[in-house]
C-alpha cells in the first residue's frame, strides 16, 4: 500500500474541496457545503486559536530565557537579536508595502461580506476619541491582568508582551532557582507542539470541509463567484514571491556587503544551498538547522562558537519569510473582504508579526498558526484564511528558505563583528 506524506494529503485535500465548491455551484449545493461541511471547518479554526494563544506564550518564554548565554557572549547576543529584529522588520515592511501598492485583494465585489463587516476595533478606537495619546497602543499592549488576556482573542499583544517579560526575568534570576521553571516550561511547550502535530495530522478532512465550506459562503456573496476569488489568489501569490524574492537576492547581499570585507554574492549562496534546498523540501527551519550549521560551518568558514550560538537562536526568532507572508495575507484578506485599514492598523499587524515571530514554532505549517495570532489584532474572522490555503503549501515552502538564508546572514554579520572586536 503506498504512504502518501502529509503534505501530499493536505494538497489533494485543498484541491477536492476547490473542486467541490466550484461543482456545487453547478448542482445547487451550496447551502449543503455551508449547513453540513463548514461546521467540521469551525471546529478545525476553533482548534488553531486553542493551541496558537498557549503556543505563543509557552514559546516566547522559552525562546527568550534560553538567550542566558547573553551574559557569557557580552554584545555579541544583543547584536544577534538585534539584527535578527532588524531583518524581520524589512521582509514586514516590505511585505506591506507591496501588498498596498500592487493591491491583489482590490476589485472584489462580495457584497455580502461587506455589508456584515465591520471596521477593525483598533480603527473604531481610534475614531471615537481623536484626543487619546498616540502611544495609546503601547499602553494598551501592557496587560492588567495576564488570566483575562489568556481568554481575549483581541489581547494577543498583551499575551506576547507578558511572554517577553516573563522570558527576560527568568534570565536574571539565579539559575538555580529557575530550573524547575525551565522545565516546566519546556515540558508545556512541548505538550502544545504535539497538539499542533496532532492537529496537522487530521487536518486533511477538515480543510476538505474548511474550502468547501468557506468558498461557498464566500461564492454566495460574490458577483463572480469562486473563480473570481482564485483568480486573486495568483496576484496574491506573486507580490508574497516577489517581496520573499528582494529579501533574499537584495536585502541580506546588502547587509552582508556593507558589514563583510570581500563580500561574494556567488560564494554565499553557492555555500548555503543544500541548506536552502533542504528548508524548500521540509518546510522546517529547525530540521534544517543542522544542515544548515555545517554550511555555514565549513563553507562559509565561521567558527563553530558564533554558529553554535546565532544559529539556533535563529531557528527560534528569526521568521523573516514568515512574517512577511503573514503581513501580505491578513493585507490581502482585509482587501478582498472589504475592510478600510488604516496606517497605524497596519503597523499593529506589522508589530504583531513582528513579536509573533518570536514565539513562531520551527515546524512545517507553524505559519498557519501563527496568522491566527495576527489576525487576533483585526476584526477578520480566522475562517476566511480558508480563501489562502491553496497556495499555502508552496508559499510555506519558499519562506522556509528565506528563514534560513537570514539566518546564514546575520551569522556571517555577527561573525565579521566578532572579528573586528
């Protein structure tokens, strides 16, 4: 009998539920797809916001009390996270701006959904008091109480926030009396991986139910119906390529030329490719690391105590791929749902994206999570990522690589400074 893999399952998966959503047009089953198959697409997005909030947090509090060796290494910590920080808000910001300028979500007509959509809530407040302070937001992100923002979808910054610190006091305080907490840590963290293997595992029936479901809500709404909606999604695909595209062939050539004696652009990517071959095939950075290590390692001649340290520290909080795909997708969405965001929303979910980064599991599909806690800060509602699905796959395959080829980067960055010093 042959095995097919997971990801094959989640493909052939996509493409029924397409199939079946655009048949049931033809054979007026519509109101089927929507009363008996988008409830099983509920349950699926009902699971994602269970596990993505505990992920996030348990992550993020791993993530940054694992960064103790800072203390050991001096600045070269701080200038790791800091460039890793750094790249992250280019791919967003780049991200954001070409989603904006090319504007692949426009043009839509599902009259439906704009009719019952309302404005993002972080808009609302703006416009209700024009007096409040600009650092509103920044107020806002510091929780009162860390158990009531654990139960609202709209305080995910506060939960990120709280990770941070929490991460960041665990480092100062003696090692000794925080090993029970590591571990306790460690283990909760580990617990809600496996949900979101568990979750992965099944989820080929449930985004069966979730396309052909969602597309047929959206189909009812639309003048032109569902090939109208996948006609966008080329345009979609396009501008997350391009912006992954000038992060790798432009950004981190640029960074390295302007940090690097002798910078060879040839070198450096001939040097990472099996690595980067390697992200594209699995998807996971962290199952890349190794490969990665010995790249970096032997051929591009940095020594084993700067990539032992920058490198899995990259694996954890570098998602620059990631963050930029989801900046594009929730942009996207908001375009072809009808939402007006503003700048100042925009650069919420950017900062979102940003901070969610950290907390972003290094496994196959931790993106699709991870856009639920982005999507947290607007009003869109999370089943609508059923309308990117389709070309998730692919796209979650190409930011993988630009995950690891950041992180080559600000090794070599960190390396070169090493030297210097």
């Amino acid at each position: 009998m042959i095995k097919i893999s997971l990801h094959w399952k989640i493909l052939i998966a996509m493409l029924l539920g397409l199939i079946w959503a655009l048949a049931s047009e033809n054979i007026n089953l519509v109101s089927f797809n929507i009363l008996w198959l988008s409830p099983f697409g509920d349950i699926f997005m009902k699971l994602l916001k269970l596990i993505a909030v505990p992920l996030v947090l348990f992550s993020i509090i791993k993530g940054v009390s694992n960064l103790s060796s800072i203390s050991e290494l001096g600045k070269m910590g701080t200038k790791t996270i800091l460039l890793y920080l750094t790249t992250t808000c280019f791919a967003v910001f780049i991200g954001l701006f070409l989603v904006n300028q090319i504007g692949p979500g426009k043009g839509f007509n599902i009259g439906e959904i704009k009719k019952n959509s309302k404005v993002s809530s972080i808009q609302e407040q703006v416009s209700t008091n024009s007096d409040e302070s600009p650092l509103k937001f920044i107020v806002d992100m510091v929780p009162e109480n860390i158990f009531l923002s654990l139960g609202d979808n709209k305080a995910m910054l506060q939960i990120i926030f709280f990770a941070i610190f929490f991460g960041s006091v665990l480092i100062l305080i003696d090692k000794k009396k925080k090993v029970q907490i590591d571990i306790l840590i460690d283990s909760l963290n580990e617990v809600f991986l496996k949900m979101v293997d568990i979750v992965i595992r099944y989820s080929p029936f449930f985004i069966f139910c979730l396309m052909a479901g969602t597309l047929s809500k959206l189909s009812s709404g639309s003048d032109g119906g569902i090939v109208e909606i996948i006609l966008g999604l080329g345009l979609y695909t396009i501008v997350v390529l391009l912006g992954l595209s000038i992060m790798m062939l432009v950004i981190y050539p640029l960074i390295m030329k302007i940090f690097i004696n002798n910078f060879s652009y040839k070198l450096f990517f001939k040097s990472i490719a099996p690595a980067q071959l390697l992200a594209f095939s699995t998807s996971s950075s962290a199952a890349t690391l190794p490969v990665t290590m010995d790249c970096v390692n032997n051929n591009l001649r940095v020594p084993n105590k700067v990539t032992s340290f920058v490198l899995p520290i990259g694996a954890t909080v570098n998602m620059d791929g990631t963050s930029l795909y989801q900046c594009v997708a929730v942009v996207f969405l908001a375009q072809i749902l009808g939402f007006d965001l503003t700048l100042s929303n925009q650069l919420l979910i950017a900062m979102t994206a940003v901070l969610a980064s950290i907390g972003s599991a290094a496994v196959p599909s931790a993106g699709l999570f991870m856009l639920v806690v982005v999507l947290g800060v607007t009003d869109i509602d999370p089943m609508y990522i059923a309308i990117i699905l389709p070309v998730d796959r692919i796209l979650d395959m190409c930011r993988t690589v630009i995950n690891v080829t950041g992180d080559a980067t600000v090794c070599s960055v960190v390396n070169s400074w090493t030297k210097k010093n």
